[in-house]
C-alpha cells in the first residue's frame, strides 16, 4: 500500500471539533486544488515583530513565484529568492494569534513549469534562523520528490496537503501547531528529521496518518515530543532496530497495525507511552531477537500481539507495568517471559500459553496477579516445558 502520509486534530489558532480541524475563517481563501493544476498555494503571516524574510528555491527552471503583492519572479534552476516583506506597508486586515501577535496575511503562489523534483521553502539567508510565517499550504506538485520545511521551522503551520506528489525525502519537525498533514499518492523511503515536536495531525479527512516508510532501517526519536494522540498504519519492510520511536509521547493512546517483518530489536520499542491503549497486530520475522522493555511503563496497553518470536532471547521488562494488559500472543516464543499484575483471565491465559514455542531448556512464565492464574490450564505452559509462577 503506498501511503499516504496523512493528517488534522485541535488547533490553537483554528477552531476545532473533536479531532478535526476547521480552517481559522480570519484566513484569505485559497482556490480549490485538483491533480494536474500544478501549482502551490501558500498563506504567509507578515508579523508585526519578525524579519518576515522568506526565501524560496526550486529546481528547473521558468516556475514563477507570486509573492502575494502584485510581484513575480520566474525561477532559475535551485537559485535562492528573497522577498522581505514590510509589515508596515503590507495591505489587509490586521489579525491576532494565539500569543497576542499581529500579523497580516498574504497569499503565495508557485506556479510549476513542467518537473521541480526538489522544493525549498525553508531557506534562510544567514546562521541567524527565525521561524517561518507558513499558516496554511495547499496546492499539486506531481513530480516533487524533496520537500523543505523543516530548516527553520514552521511554526505555525497548520496544513500541508498535496493533492499529489512524489516525495521520497520530506521532514514535518518542530511544527506543533500542524493539524493537517496529507501528501497523497507517495511512497516515503526517508523522512528526514521525521515528526519531532509535532502537533495532533490528521489527514485531510480527518483520518488517522499512516506511514509506509519503504526502506529506513531504523525507527528512533520519529515521533520525539510530538502531541499526536492517534497514528494509523506502519509499514515498514527494512527496518531492523524500532526503538523508542515514540519518546516522550505522552498524549498518545492508539496506533494502528505495525508491520515489520525485518526487525531484529524491539527492545524499548513502544516505552513510557501512559496513555497508549489500543496497538494493532506486530508482524513480526524470525530475525527478531529482543523484546526486552517492549512495553514498560504503558500501563493502559490492552492487547499486544507478535506474530514470530521463535528467535528472541531476551524478555526482560517487556510487559512491566502493564496494568491492564488483557490479551497477550508471542507466538512460538521459546524463553520466559513475564506478564503479571495484569487483567488476563484464564481464557486469555490459555491463548498465551498455546501460542508459545517449545521451551529452551529451563524456562519460566510468571502469570501471578492476572484475574485468571488461579484457574487457567497451566498444564499448557508445563507441557511445553515451562515453570509456570501463578502466585
């Protein structure tokens, strides 16, 4: 499945209905977009306190630029353009953000002629780097494989959605204020800087985001800081070390199915997430190792299933903590493993067990503290060789 990153969730400055997200209707209106229009539109805030610099590169060549004020500047391949914009001479209504801010309003086009496999919109003209004034960008760029946002970071940015693109490297960092996040149609083999800091995003309809990350072998520090509350899908064939990808994640509670098949370590792979209760089926391969501290700490995680562990070893603090742990399947796992003070009943007890592999030589399940290690079948567990620990 080619994903689609996707992506909308409350805004600060923009008014909001559960998870979806409402355009701030202060905003100028940007025309309807459809695939084949190839071109950009973008709303820029002109702050009343801020240098209000932007700089815009684009690879081939005759693209034009509209700055929003009645100029224009036709491209040559990867050359920086500036426009500084003068807050006091801007045209328009004054608004206010979220911080008390004025700022007035100018809407943007790039108009592509023909391929731009590589668009900055986050240059900076010196080491001195302030926020970028982007509320809003909408637009088609079909043959776009780079995408800049991420050098300076744009801050109050609350949509991104292409129409159609072909993004293969993109970073979406260090903007908390993002509620929309769709790029339609491209398979992300990269993503540089990933989702750190990021806000409560959804997709344009307001569905969950899913990933497919075709060749990143590792997943660390994606989702650093970010405020999402819901993620969709990962598919993620190459990846081999998933670890703490989801650090500081705290708002978290839903994530859809994993698919990973080549990871070798899960060890801290979905760590301190408090509020993390509903994670898909985790496919996993026999090349997967460890799964020590898997879940510690995300007390509210319900049910967790991996489809092959004939191969790991290590189990330390893979569940510790998971109070409300009610169904747990590692399959052909040949090594102890503990999962107590959970909610297991002896139903689901004895799903655990017949999952398991054959024990490797003298191994333990600790199962004490579930609701059903008194009265679950332990003689599955001891017929493969375990020592089951129910009290």
């Amino acid at each position: 499945m080619g994903l689609v990153i996707g992506i909308s969730g409350p805004s600060a400055s923009s008014s909001t209905t559960g998870d979806s997200w409402v355009r701030n209707s202060d905003w100028l209106s940007i025309p309807s977009i459809s695939p084949g229009d190839e071109i950009i539109y973008g709303l820029y805030a002109i702050y009343e306190d801020m240098p209000n610099e932007l700089i815009v590169s684009l690879s081939g060549t005759g693209h034009t630029i509209n700055w929003g004020d009645d100029t224009d500047q036709v491209t040559v391949n990867l050359v920086e353009y500036t426009k500084t914009y003068d807050y006091s001479t801007a045209s328009g209504d004054i608004s206010i953000d979220k911080y008390g801010r004025n700022y007035k309003q100018v809407l943007t086009s790039i108009t592509l002629n023909g391929t731009c496999s590589t668009m900055y919109l986050d240059r900076s003209a010196s080491e001195i780097k302030y926020n970028l004034g982007w509320l809003d960008i909408v637009g088609d760029s079909p043959t776009t494989a780079t995408l800049g946002l991420s050098q300076r970071g744009a801050t109050e940015l609350e949509r991104l959605w292409l129409v159609d693109s072909a993004l293969t490297t993109c970073g979406f960092a260090f903007m908390p204020n993002l509620r929309v996040l769709d790029v339609a149609y491209g398979v992300v083999p990269s993503i540089s800087q990933s989702f750190q800091g990021v806000g409560n995003f959804r997709d344009n309809n307001g569905d969950a985001v899913n990933l497919n990350l075709t060749s990143i072998p590792t997943f660390i520090n994606i989702f650093n800081n970010a405020q999402i509350t819901k993620i969709g899908n990962l598919d993620m064939n190459s990846v081999t070390s998933f670890v703490a990808g989801f650090s500081e994640v705290s708002a978290l509670y839903e994530i859809g199915y994993v698919y990973i098949p080549s990871v070798t370590s899960l060890s801290s792979g979905f760590p301190n997430l408090p509020s993390l209760r509903n994670i898909g089926l985790i496919t996993t391969g026999l090349g997967l190792t460890t799964i020590a501290n898997m879940f510690i700490n995300a007390y509210n995680v319900e049910d967790v299933e991996l489809t092959e562990c004939a191969n790991v070893t290590t189990t330390t603090n893979a569940f510790s903590q998971n109070r409300n742990l009610k169904r747990c399947i590692l399959t052909n796992l040949t090594v102890g493993v503990s999962i107590i003070n959970g909610k297991m009943s002896a139903i689901a007890l004895n799903a655990f067990m017949t999952a398991l592999g054959t024990a490797n030589g003298a191994q333990t399940l600790s199962i004490s503290g579930n609701p059903g290690s008194l009265t679950c079948d332990t003689s599955i567990g001891t017929g493969k060789g375990y020592t089951v620990v129910t009290a």
